[in-house]
C-alpha cells in the first residue's frame, strides 16, 4: 500500500516519516539539527523491531520531498512556485528554519514575476519586508490585479487597504493642478518672473502629459513623470531651479500623493522606480 520515498529512503536511517502513504527513512541527528519540533511527533513502531515514525498529514510527498532535499546536504532543489506555499506551511507548523530561509530567498528572488502570489503569502507567513515590497508591484497594477481570484484569498482587511491606498491615489490624480506645484514657491534666482514661466511651462506640460492618459496610468509612471530633475536655462538661477526640481518639487508632491518607495531589490538600480505602498501592522 505504502511505497518508499526514491530520494530519501536511507539504509541506515533511524526514523520513517509517513506523508500521503510515502515512507521516508530519515536520520534523527539530521532532524534533531534541522527541525527538532518534528520529533515532537514521533510515535514508536507497532513491534519492537520496528522503526519510530512520524506522520505529517496534509501536505504531498512531493512536497516532502523537497522539504527533505532542503535540509539534507545531498541535493539541490529550489522551491517553485507549485510547491512554496506548502513548504512554508510546513515550515512554519515544524519551525523548520532551513526551508523557511529557503521559501523566504525563493520569494525574494522570484516576486516580481509573480507579485500577487507573493503578496498573498508574504500576509500568509507574516513576512512584513515582502509584504511591502510586493505591495508596491501589487498596487502599481490594482485594477488588474484586483480581477485575479488570488486577491479574493487575501484577508478582506488587506484587501480594503490595498482598495483605500490606490483610491487616494486615484483621488489625488484627480486633484493634480500646476497651481498645487507653483503658487506657493519662493524664487531666490534674480528672474522670478521668467523662472516662474518656465517651471509653468515645463509642470504644465508635465500634467497634461498624465492627465492625457489612459485611466489606468501606474502609479510608477506618474512619480517619473512629475519628479524628473530638468535643468531648465535661467541665468544666476540654477541654485534656485536646482531646489525646486529636487526638494520643492518632491515635497508638493508627497503632500498630494502620500510616500512613494522604490523596491529595495532595485536600490543600486540609475533610476529605479517609486512606487505606493501599504506596510503590515506589526
Ligand atoms: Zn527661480
């Protein structure tokens, strides 16, 4: 009825472990090291002469395959995204922290192409880092992602605070005016007049250049949009342009907008993009 595990059925293993009517034969000083919650569940065999077993329900040998080629030093096998939420499961339910680390550095490595799923377990497995850092992908495509029955799984509190950050977004688009950037600016150059006109020009153009878009421009797109640093050609004024392309600029529109982060991932990235976010309460 039973058959044995092909990767990890060891000779001179000491303990079996039962998942899905698969035996594993196991060695209890690896398990002692990497997960000692699992022998927690050791039952003793039937008959003297059998060997101690553990049995794990819920979860697939395959699975359990790979939990074990993780913790043992003899293969290499990189979680997917077919079995990453089992294995975090795992994880989490045994404190195994081998394969935590490595579910951890697959999603890491692996969310921006697929940054829904990822969001859903980065709230799943309490990861607040991954958490805000696939929120950002999340929320720079809501509308889409909105559709996809993956966010129906997602707890109906974080799904509100994805709805409520992106409708203040969508709100503040609507509120964008060259005014909000321009009337409150004091000028230090000696030309305030024909500064002022060029920055009027240039945000003017800015505006109209998002509002002429489709609907669903990304919140990405509109921070490069507005916040890209132009020199604009003013005599005696580059301090004073150079302050408000950089601070200025940036401060109005926070005020509008609210925080934008780039990804951690793309620090080192010549211009990487700014995106919304929500973080977890801790
Ligand atoms: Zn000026």
């Amino acid at each position: 009825m039973s058959k044995r595990s092909d990767l990890h059925y060891y000779p001179d293993g000491d303990i079996l472990i039962i998942v899905d009517n698969t035996i594993f034969r196991a060695h209890k000083i690896i398990l002692k090291m990497a997960a000692p919650t699992l022998l927690n569940h050791e039952q003793q065999g039937n008959e003297g002469n059998e060997l101690p077993f553990i049995n794990i329900p819920d979860i697939s040998a395959s699975v359990m395959d790979i939990a074990l080629s993780i913790i043992y030093p003899r293969y290499f096998i990189m979680p997917t995204w077919e079995n990453i939420d089992s294995l975090l499961s795992l994880a989490s339910n045994y404190v195994i922290n081998k394969i935590y680390v490595a579910g951890v550095t697959f999603l890491y490595h692996n969310f921006k192409k697929n940054p829904l799923d990822a969001f859903y377990l980065a709230d799943k497995y309490k990861l607040s880092f991954l958490f805000e850092e696939t929120s950002k992908l999340v929320l720079d495509h809501l509308p889409k992602y909105k559709e996809d029955p993956t966010f129906q799984k997602l707890p109906l509190e974080i799904q509100s605070a994805l709805i409520a950050r992106h409708m203040s977004y969508v709100h503040s688009l609507a509120e964008l005016s060259v005014n909000h950037f321009l009337s409150t600016y004091h000028h230090t150059c000696n030309n305030p007049s024909f500064h002022n006109k060029q920055l009027n020009q240039e945000i003017e153009s800015r505006v109209l250049s998002i509002l002429d878009q489709p609907s669903n421009i990304t919140p990405s797109k509109v921070w490069t949009i507005m916040l890209s640093h132009i020199n604009i050609n003013v005599s005696d004024g580059t301090d004073c342009n150079s302050y408000f392309m950089s601070d200025h600029l940036t401060k109005k529109f926070n005020i509008m907008f609210g925080d934008f982060k780039y990804l951690e991932i793309d620090k080192d990235e010549e211009n990487p993009k700014y995106y919304i976010y929500i973080s977890r309460n801790k």
